[in-house]
C-alpha cells in the first residue's frame, strides 16, 4: 500500500477529529435534516381546521357536518353565525376550510330535491388546497350515495355499474417521510462529500500549508485521493445513521438491497467529490467554497425532484435535470428502498450516473493541480 | 550546488525575477537580500520547484528543476516564510507526517526525529499543538520538519522575521550546526546583522541581483567613507547637510548622525558649515561601514531612491511576493 496516500489519509481524518464542531456537524446534521424534512415538508392533510355555518340545525345536516369530520380530513373548530364570521376566520387563517349548510337543507331533501351546500378553500398553499379540494368533494359523493340508497331502498353497489378501486403500490399509505427518506439520504451525501472535500482542500491553501506540500515527493492524485477518502468513510457512515433513524422514526420500510444501495451510491459520490474538487480549484478561501457549494447544490436539489415531481416542471427544467446527478440517485434510493427492485428497474440511471461520475471527477482532477499558480 | 542560469518569472502583469544568473557552492549559507518585492521569495520558489521558471534554467545538485523535479525535492527542505506546518497537529505528528510523505523508513527514524526535537529545544513540547507554541517554537518546528529526509540544501525563506531576538539567536546556532554537517543553506533575511553571518550575500532589487559577494569585500568596497557624529540638534545638523557636496546621504539614530561622503576630507568643510550655522555638533569620526551602508548606497545609486519611495507608497507589492 502507498505510504504517502496512507499517511495523507491518517492526517485527514486527525484533521476532521480534532474539530469538534464540524464533527458535530457531519453527524448531527443528517439527523436534523431527516428528522425535519420528514415531518416538516410532509404533504399529507390531515385535520386540516375547518369552520361550519349551520343555517339549518338539523338532523341531516348534523349528519353531514359528522361525515366530513368521520373523514379524518377536516376538524370542526368553530360553529359560526354568519358568512361574514367564516370570511375572517379564513382570512386571519384560524380555519382552512369553510362549510356552509343553508337553512332549508333538511327540507330540501325531504322534497326530494337537491340541497346545496357550499365549501370554501384557502387556496392560498395549493398543496393543501389541492387536497382539500379532493376530499371535500369525495367525502360529499359519498354522502350522496347513501342518501340516494336510503330513498331508493336498494344497495347501489349491486347494481351493475363501474366500480373503481384504487390501490397504491410502494406506500399505501402515502405517507411524504417514505418519500423523504431515501431522498434526504441523496441529498446528505452530497452535502457532506461535495462541501467538505472541496473545504478540506481550500484549507491547505488559505493556511498556507499548499507550499509546504508542493515540495514533497506527494502526487497530486494521492493528495485528492487521500483527502477524500475520509469523507467517503464519513459519508456512508451518515447513509446507514439516516437509514437507521428513518426506519426507527419514520417506519420507512427497506424494501430492496443495502448493498446494491451503497454500491450505487459510490458512484454518485464520484460526481459529488468531482464537484467538490472542481469548486476547490476556482475557491481561494473556504467562505468561498462554501459559497459555491450551496450555489451549486440548492438549484440542484429542486432540479433532481427532491421537493417538487419532475413531470411538473417547464421543459426547459427538465431538460437541465438530465444534468443533475442526484436526480438519479434519487430514482435509485426511492427504487431500492421503496420498491425493492433491483438493478434491471433502474437501468437509466444508473448508466447516466456511470457516465457523468467518471466525467466530472475525471474532469475536475485535470484542473486540480498540486501547485502554488 | 545551486545553478541559476538567466531565470525570469513574470506573473501577470509583473516580473518578479529579471534575468537571474547565480551559482551559490556547496557548503555556502548564501544570503538573500532586499526590500520587499525585489523577488526572493519567488527566486527560493522557484529553487524549490514549487513554482516554474518563465525563461532560464535552475538546477540543483546538476539536477535541472524543470526536468526532474521529484529528485530536487529529495535533495532540497524549503522552508516558506509563512507558517506552513498543520496547526491542528501535534509537533510530532507534524514531524511523522513530512517524513512519511518523503517516505523516510522507520526504523532510522526513531533516532532522527529524537535528534531533532533535542536540537531544536522541542522535546517536551512533542505531543503540544502547532498552534499553541509560541513563533520561535514554529519555526524550529519547521526547521526541523523540512530536515526530516536529510536534505543537503536547505532553502529559508525569512525564517527570523518576527522572533524575539534571543529566539533568533537560538535560530542562527541551530543554522550554524546544520552547516557544519556540510548542508548548503539559502536564507532570505530583513536583518543586516544576519546577512553578516552568511558567506556570501545577494541583493536583490526589483528583480535583479545588484550586487553578490561576501559581507567583507562589501563593506570594503562601499566607495565611501562612513563619518559619526553627536548633536543635541541631530536633526537640524542633518538638514543643514543634506544638500551638501560630497554628501551622499545623512541618517539620524537619537542624538547620533550617520553620513557617509565621498572622501575623508570632507569632514573638515562639514564641521566648518555645522559651526557657521551655529549647530554644535561633536565628536566626528570615521567609523567602519557595516553591511547597511553598503546596501543603502547601492539602493540610492543611478536615482534608485526615488523607485523606493515609490515602491513604499504603493506599500508592499505582497502579490508577487505570495
């Protein structure tokens, strides 16, 4: 084994141990960031607060007030008087979500006829909107149909008709943290590996200790493979921290290879570390390469379909995604541990990271040059 | 030992080294000098082959720089200016670490490193922090780090700038047993009194050597004649002097006047213009010129002291140097 790389490796990791804060940093960090993002950036609605004008006050509409709360979407927080009542607990948000039965509901149906009954939205965050919508009028079809089964006296599932049934693969339950998971573990990776590689070696030219190694015999090739190898370690040390917290917390099932997974990951780290080295050549302090880093990586993350689906962007976006490696890490963590299939479901990705991780670390060493111009 | 033949770096827009012609043998402790910017520290880089020639050809040992570099680096320690060892290690991690990296066995170096942490005062600071030893302790830690592979030229780029002076002298004995040991040492120094020491100087301005020999044959040959003086005015004896014949230039230290003139018999007609002038001035004297006036004459000479000034307005052109 080469000696030089060694020592170089055993100094680095000296380095990373002897600072406690960014210690501090690579190991909590991750932990923060899943804990947050995977009950922070959740979509799922539920008990969204909602306000009721009863103008009717009767059996029925007490039965239909019941049924959106049964639903577990809507919690009933006030009963108001008026519309304009309703109108300002939307407006200063107490309630995301108004119900308005007229007087005359019970009547209504009584006759035979329709009733109307009004729902309000805030519209104002389209995710929550989007799903209040849905189940405001899911929760209200079904009602109807029982009302409809009452006056006809008969089950209208037996009569022949199209019967729909959903069912939802990989996570049943919809739940955002499975979602989360795999995704927060893509982007750590290349947080820690892609800022602290390129950190560790502006370092030794913002302290001046870049002159000292020049003359010696160190190759620039050992120096970049001993200075990232420690992360390498540290890296997927974090992947199994977040994959642990998140079956322990989140309950994300693992459904597919942890191996296949840190294999795959290796070679997304090559597109991390090249960028890392790539940003150290053009950084001369480390306020600069942190600066980079974030400038790189935080169009990166929306770019790869972290937050929002991909299939939602403007061409031009997805189009620029192709570029984005995490965008296919992320396709492979969310196979691997949520749908629990193997190497022949994700051929794309991982030939497109097999390409651009060479690529970019091949291109980023050429520039890296142990030397003082 | 050192063969620098018509060397020149330019960097952008500036030539830190014009033109560099200079054969330094072996056993020599050479000493470089000049205001800052004159371009040592780029001449001991390139030495060092930490940075490459523009034009011209260095070798080491008959080793060309440029051709094979990992054979100077075995024969060569440099020792930049700025502190350049790991703060966040220990003295002895640092020392592991610049032997390992030169791949210098184990076994021998046991016995190597115990040597150097006894020579260099170090030894019970070994397992101490870079950072927490004071600035004469780095220093040595850094001497001693770059004679971890025994290398048999030792380049120092201002290595005593800014220690205490009993530390400078610890230095200087540390220097003097390296030398003894047949190591060829290069030195860039701001301090006179150190140049003295070296067996020959170099110095250098605005890129070019303008004078090289050894400290004695400088003094000898200053072409002047240096005179002392005490006055309780020394300033207002010193304007009266400034503009006059012979007079090639006039310094004050207290009470004490320096000037150096063209000829002894000039101090006749000065002591006659201080006494015209109601100035009392006493006790003048020809003294022997020290290695400063000889550079200040240098520096001042065909209308150098003007680019001085220049050079200090624009303060210290720190670009080239780093």
């Amino acid at each position: 084994m080469n000696s030089r790389l060694l020592s170089i490796i055993r100094k680095e990791f000296i380095h990373i141990l002897r600072d406690p804060r960014t210690l501090a940093i690579m190991f909590v960090i991750p932990i923060i960031q899943l804990v947050l993002l995977g009950y922070a950036a959740t979509t799922d609605i539920r008990r969204l607060n909602t306000a009721v004008l009863d103008g009717d006050r009767t059996m029925q509409s007490r039965q239909l007030i019941e049924a959106y709360r049964a639903s577990d979407y809507f919690a009933i927080r006030n009963y108001v008087q008026s519309e304009d009542d309703l109108a300002q607990l939307l407006d200063n948000g107490q309630v995301r979500a108004g119900i308005i039965i007229p007087a005359g509901y019970a009547d209504h149906l009584a006759r035979g006829e329709t009733a109307q009954v009004a729902f309000l939205i805030d519209g104002s965050d389209p995710s929550v909107a989007t799903t209040a919508f849905a189940a405001s009028q899911s929760v209200g079809q079904a009602f109807g149909i029982q009302i409809l089964q009452r006056r006809l006296g008969v089950d209208v599932t037996q009569l022949g008709t199209v019967d729909i049934r959903p069912r939802v693969w990989y996570n049943p339950e919809l739940r955002s943290s499975n979602y989360m998971v795999p995704a927060v573990m893509g982007m750590i990776l290349q947080f820690l590996t892609q800022l602290f590689t390129a950190l560790a070696i502006v370092r030794e030219r913002e302290q001046g200790t870049i002159e000292q190694l020049v003359v010696t015999p160190i190759k620039s090739w050992e120096l970049v493979v001993g200075k990232v190898v420690p992360y390498i370690g540290i890296a997927f040390f974090d992947l199994l921290e977040v994959l642990f917290i998140g079956v322990l917390l989140f309950d994300v099932p693992i459904r597919g290879s942890i191996l296949l997974l840190l294999a795959l990951s290796l070679l997304f780290l090559l597109t991390t570390l090249g960028t890392g080295l790539f940003i150290s050549s053009l950084a001369h302090t480390q306020q600069e390469a942190m600066f980079l880093s974030f400038l790189t990586m935080l169009p990166g993350i929306f770019l790869a379909g972290f937050f929002f689906p991909l299939e939602a962007m403007p061409g031009v976006l997805q189009a620029l995604s192709y570029l984005v490696p995490l965008r296919y890490m992320l396709i492979i963590m969310r196979s691997i541990i949520l749908k629990g299939v193997g190497l022949p479901a994700f051929t794309e990705p991982v030939i497109a990271l097999a390409i651009l991780g060479p690529l970019i670390f091949l291109a980023a060493s050429m520039r890296f040059r142990k030397s003082l111009e | 030992m050192i063969s620098i033949d018509h060397l020149t770096k330019q960097f952008d827009t500036t030539v830190a080294v014009k033109n560099l012609s200079l054969d330094i043998q072996p056993g020599e402790v050479f000493g470089l000098i000049g205001p800052d910017g004159a371009g040592k520290t780029t001449t001991l880089r390139v030495i060092s082959t930490a940075m490459n020639p523009t034009t011209g050809r260095v070798s080491v040992s008959g080793i060309d720089t440029g051709r094979d570099p990992e054979a100077v680096k075995q024969i060569i320690g440099y020792m930049p200016q700025r502190f350049a060892l790991y703060p966040d290690l220990t003295v002895i991690e640092n020392l592991n670490f610049f032997a390992d990296v030169f791949g210098s066995p184990r076994a021998q170096r046991a016995e190597l490193t115990e040597r150097l942490l006894r020579f260099a005062h170090l030894t019970e600071f070994q397992a101490r922090l870079a950072r927490n030893l004071s600035g004469g302790m780095q220093k040595k830690l850094a001497l001693a780090a770059t004679l971890m592979h025994r290398p048999r030229v030792l380049l120092l780029d201002e290595p005593t700038t800014g220690v205490d002076p009993v530390s400078r002298r610890e230095f200087w004995d540390l220097l003097t047993e390296i030398h003894l040991e047949g190591v060829t040492i290069v030195i860039t120094t701001p301090y006179l009194d150190e140049a003295e020491r070296c067996t020959r100087v170099g110095l250098m301005y605005r890129g070019e050597l303008i004078a090289c020999d050894t400290p004695g044959k400088l003094r000898a040959e200053i072409g002047a004649v240096v005179l002392e003086a005490q006055s309780a005015q020394a300033l207002a004896a010193r304007r009266a002097m400034e503009a006059s014949e012979g007079v090639l230039t006039v310094s004050t230290h207290g009470d004490l006047l320096r000037l150096l003139v063209d000829r002894a018999e000039r101090q006749a007609a000065l002591e006659a213009a201080w006494r015209a002038a109601g100035i009392d001035v006493q006790n003048v004297r020809v003294v022997k010129p020290r290695l400063e006036d000889a550079f200040v004459l240098l520096l001042t000479d065909d209308g150098r002291r003007r680019t001085e000034k220049e050079n200090s307005v624009i303060g210290r052109p720190s670009s080239v140097e780093k």
